[in-house]
C-alpha cells in the first residue's frame, strides 16, 4: 500500500514539473522587443509639444515640418533653423517638401 502511494507522489512531482517547464517560456521570452528607435517621424509640435496638424506645416529648406496651430506657425518662422535642429538631434526624421513644378 505504501508502494503505491509513492508511485502517485512520484507521478505527481512528474506531472509538476512537466507544466512547470511548460510555463518557463513565459513572460522572458515575450519580453523579446527588438527596439528600432532610430528613425521617428515628427509627431508633436517642436514649438509647443502638441500634437500636429497635417494641415498646418511650414515647408523650410527642403523639409515639411507639422505644426499644431497657426500660432505655432509664426513662432517656427522666427526661429525655424533652431527647431529643425532640435528635431533633428532628437532622431526625428522630417518629411522632404514634394516637388512640385
Ligand atoms: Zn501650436
């Protein structure tokens, strides 16, 4: 009678670890996001940090920047080298102005 109750322990512990090793491929393995951060487009506005418009842009020297309101527009225009550059170090990668002609 012993016998078998360590026959039923020893299954269990079996059965123990064979969900165990199941589950070891949990949250490590989905863990597993490969960040690619380099290149961002331009979602916020370098004058306020809001979101921009598609609508309200400055095209300055070749590249579209967004913008969120008209008000930020003016400011940009005062300062647009140093917003750029701002974006720029920051990895933020800015729409080339269609060619139109
Ligand atoms: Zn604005």
């Amino acid at each position: 009678m012993k016998k078998m109750l360590m026959v039923l322990a020893a299954g269990l512990v079996l059965a123990a670890q064979s969900v165990y090793a199941g589950s070891a491929c949990g949250s490590p393995c989905k863990a597993d996001k490969s960040e690619k951060a380099e290149v961002k487009a331009q979602t916020t506005c370098p004058v306020m940090g809001g979101k921009v418009s598609k609508s309200t842009y400055v095209d300055h020297d070749g590249k579209r920047v967004y913008l969120c309101c008209s008000g930020c527009v003016a400011k940009f225009k005062e300062d647009a080298d140093k917003y750029v550059r701002e974006m720029e170090d920051k990895g933020i990668e800015l729409e080339k102005v269609p060619a139109a002609e």
